[in-house]
C-alpha cells in the first residue's frame, strides 16, 4: 500500500459515522448470519439454524473482537 493510500484511512478513521474510539482504535459494531445454534445456551432456540454474531472491527487495522478488553493495545494500521 503507498503512504498516501494508508494515510487517507487514517484520516477518514474519525469521520466514519458509527466511529467509536477505543485506545488507540476507532470501532465500529458489526454484525454476521453465522449458520448453526447460539453457543450460549440461554440464546438457543428451537429449530434454530442460523444467529447474529455480533462484534467490533477497527476500521483503521481490521482487527475484528468480540468485546472492547480483546483489542491489542496498539493499532497497527499499517499493517493493512
């Protein structure tokens, strides 16, 4: 990726408009149809076969968690 390309994400990161800053990464929720039942029990319903896996992703390095504590400290946007 050239400079100027990485550098346009990185400024355009704070104007995302579901942008949450988390440390050193700007977050957005996002959401999958994952085929199969809940892996939480109280979640599972009968006959399910598909739920919504929700998460964050840094819209900056891609990293993609399932809460805010599994972020790395730092945000290696340049790693994209």
């Amino acid at each position: 990726m050239s400079d100027s390309d990485s550098y346009g994400k990185r400024a355009s990161a704070p104007n995302h408009p579901d942008v949450e800053r988390v440390g050193n990464h700007y977050v957005i929720r996002k959401g999958e149809w994952v085929p199969g039942e809940h892996p939480d029990p109280h979640r599972r319903r009968e006959g399910q076969r598909m739920y919504l896996e929700r998460f964050l992703r840094c819209v900056q390095c891609g990293v993609e968690v399932l809460s805010k504590d599994d972020l790395p400290e730092t945000c290696n946007s340049e790693g994209r």
